[in-house]
C-alpha cells in the first residue's frame, strides 16, 4: 500500500503543544495510529516524542509552530506519512539532502550557478510527490553530523538548520570535495545513526570500470580493450595491434586530457590532443620519442589505454550515445534518455562542452555512415547495453548508484562499445530547462529516493 501524502499545517504554539499532533481520523484508522499513546515521530535524523489526537472529517497533520521550526517544514508543506507499529513510530518524509560543490548566498536568485533551475524543477518535483528536498555543500555539514545548513525554495531560495536526510544524492562534482573528512564523517554517521541511504556515493576512475566489468563473461563483448598504462611496454603492446588507441586521464571528465595516437607510416606516429580550441596534433618518428613526450604527463596524470575504434561518423565528426540510466520506484535500471551526440568541427570528442550537437539517436543514424542493415535496430541494441552494464557496475563495483550517465558508441559493422560510465551525470548538459517542466530523469530520482527510504 503506499504511503499516503498529506498536507502539514503549522498552529501557533499558544493553541498546540510542541509534543501533540493532530491527525486526520480516518487516516488514523486506515494506517491503525493509536491515539493519545506515546509515539516517536522521525523526520530525517530528527526524533521526538509524541501523542496524536484524531480529528474528524480532517486528512491533514497539524503541528505547533515550535515543533515545525526544529523540523525545518512551513505550512502547506506536503510529505509522506507511515506508521510501524513494532517500533512504535511516525515517520514524515522523504527527507532528501543533495549534496553539491558550492554554493552562493551572494546571489539570491541563482546561488547555485548552472544546476540552480534543476534545483528548482527538483523541488517542484518533490512538492508534487509529497517528498521534502534540500541542498547543501560539505561547509553545511554541522558538527553534531545530524544536522545540516541546507537551502529550501519557498518562494524564493532560504538557508535554515535541517534534520539530516533519510536519503542523499550525491552530486558533488570534486573528488577533493568528496574526500575531505567531515563528508565522509557524515556519510558513515547518517548511514549507521539514522539507516540513512547514500546513492551515487563516489566517483567511477575509468580503470576501476573497465577491470570490474570484464569480470562477467557477457559484458566482454561491450568493453574495447583496456589498460593501466604503466611503461612503454605497454604502450608498445598495444600499438602494435591496434592502428589507433586512445591514452584517457583514470579521472577525467568532459573529454579533457584524452589523446589520440594514430598510425601515420611503419615507424611514424601522430598523437592528437583534445583541447578547448580544437585538436592540436604533434608527429614522432617512432614510438620511443612519443612515450618519452607522453612519459612527463604520467608523472601527474594516470592514463587507461584503451583500442581505438572505427566509430560512426557524420561528415567525419565523431557520433557516440549518452545513456541515462536510474533506478525506478521498484528499485530496478531502466533507461531514461539515450541522445546522440556528434563532435564539433575539428575536435574528436563530442563533449558539448568542446562544440558538440545533441540530436536523437534516429537521426544521428539516420545521417551516419553506419551501413543500413544495422540502422533498425541500433537504438535498442544501445539500450540494451546500457542496462547490462548498469547492472554489471552495481554488481562488481561495492558502492550504490541510483543514476549513471553510460557513454556508448557504434562501429561502422554495428557492434556497440562502452566508452565510459559517469557516476555524476550532468544536469546542465542535456535538453534545455524550461520554467515549470519537471523531466522524467527528475521524477525517476524522487521516485527511487522514495523506495529506498521507505515512503
């Protein structure tokens, strides 16, 4: 049965004592609440003890004003409600915490820059689901771990002391941030205290990725051949079997640092880097000279060296697939979006942020060299491979994801390829926001936070 969602009016507390709340008589009876009894209402980390009084022809919860203070919830507020009579308590929720980078008071209608309008569909969401979300920044953490400084909207973007949540999305975007002590302090204590759910807990390293899925048997044939590149032996190796490979940084992103090393003759070599402007291109008459050039970069950089692969082009401009893939109310993958992204002009990665165009994985196809007997059924053979490989990421690797961003790419025979998993999909590199919309990746996210904690 699910858990009933209510509206939450506050009452001054000269009529209604900080530990009594009313309650709608018929949903007490439905969910068998015991009135006048000492119950212990959980909202987050938040615990206090409590009597309920039912009222008639009511489906509401009202609470004194004191009480909704500490709580950190205003009138009108719609949350979820479920009893268990075995421990004899009122949970009110979910109360769900996203964790980002940073934050600025200083500008008061877009304190969180770029995901400041996600934030917003984010919560209008949860409004309409009857869940309760805040954000806050490592710096919001208190010291008692069990509450934090987060951000609310309520017609307009306020800071106010916090339960900490039953569920966390982490969207921090630095490893450093990740890292830093009292982050993962409050991760441990909220998950041990108060059973609290943290997804998207750290961040994928590409070599992590690649090692943890050749594990299964049936997920070999998605994965090029990958590497830890450690010496020039290594490099020699693969050079010599592939025409093309490709050096990516363990812990890059948004294509930054990766290099493409091409065959040009018997003995010459021509490396490739991705930068902001285009591709800058350096030759080398032998394989030698190009690792002692890369070997400077492997002193502060760890490189994956992966096959390179005849990808699907359009107009010569690189095409690959992002896949989003989360968990759904039933706790399952399924997939939300797959676009198509082609690269920009002179660059050969297809990161918006380099120049790269979105379009529909039809019409990319469509336009592509792909021969069309493997045109039909490319978009399901790319969803099915998003799937097998999200559950392959939960199965061998030991945290919990409740979203993946999945890059995909198609060979000019057909065969789909993973490219990489991203543990932190963008929420301002996909379609365009628009005021009021809420995006099904949106709802999916309130959904599976909703089925992990309970509500």
């Amino acid at each position: 049965m699910s858990t009933p969602k209510i509206n939450v009016q506050v009452i001054s507390s000269g009529i209604l004592s900080d530990d009594v709340l009313m309650l709608g008589e018929s949903l007490m009876k439905q969910w068998k609440i015991p009135a006048q009894q000492h119950l212990a209402l959980q909202f987050g980390s938040f615990r206090h003890s409590v009597t309920i009084v039912p009222v008639p022809r009511y489906e509401g919860l009202r609470i004194s004003q004191t009480l909704a203070r500490r709580m950190g919830i205003s009138s009108g507020t719609p949350l979820r409600i479920q009893y268990q009579a075995s421990t004899r308590s009122l949970a009110l929720g979910p109360l769900i915490g996203v964790l980002i980078s940073r934050d600025n008071p200083d500008q008061p209608d877009k304190p969180f820059g770029d995901i400041t309008m996600f934030c917003r569909e984010l919560t209008d969401a949860c409004r309409s689901q009857g869940a309760y979300v805040y954000f806050f920044t490592p710096n919001a953490i208190g010291s008692s771990l069990s509450t934090v400084e987060g951000w609310v909207y309520t017609k307009g973007w306020y800071r106010m002391m916090l339960p900490a949540p039953d569920v966390v999305n982490n969207r921090l975007t630095s490893r450093k941030l990740e890292n830093q002590p009292v982050v993962q302090q409050f991760i441990r204590e909220i998950k041990h205290r108060f059973g609290a759910q943290i997804f998207n807990e750290k961040f994928l390293d590409k070599t992590e990725v690649f090692e943890a899925l050749k594990k299964d048997s049936a997920l070999q044939k998605y994965l090029p051949e990958s590497h830890s590149l450690q010496n020039y032996s290594m490099l020699k190796s693969m050079c010599s079997r592939y025409s093309a490979v490709f050096l990516k940084p363990v812990r890059g992103s948004l294509g930054k640092g990766i290099i493409r090393l091409s065959r040009i003759g018997p003995e010459n070599w021509q490396a490739s880097y991705a930068t902001v402007n285009g591709t800058k291109k350096q030759s080398f008459n032998s394989l030698v000279k190009l690792f002692s050039t890369i070997a400077g970069k492997m002193k502060t950089v760890r490189y994956l060296i992966q096959q390179g692969l005849n990808l699907i082009e359009i107009d010569g401009r690189p095409v690959d697939f992002r896949a989003l893939t989360q968990k759904n109310a039933s706790g399952k993958w399924a997939i939300t979006s797959i676009v198509s992204r082609t690269a920009g002009t002179h660059h050969f990665v297809s990161n918006l942020a380099r120049g790269g165009t979105l379009s529909t994985v039809k019409e990319s196809v469509a336009k592509s060299n792909l021969p069309v007997q493997f045109r039909g059924d490319a978009s399901s053979r790319l969803s099915r491979a998003a799937l097998d490989i999200a559950r392959g990421v939960d199965m061998y690797i030991p945290a919990h994801f409740g979203e993946l961003g999945i890059d995909l790419a198609l060979d000019t025979l057909g065969r789909v390829w993973l490219l990489e998993v991203n543990s932190k999909p963008s929420k301002n590199d996909n379609t365009p926001l628009k005021e009021g919309k809420i995006r099904p990746s949106v709802r999916m996210m309130i959904q599976y936070a909703r089925h992990v904690s309970g509500f």
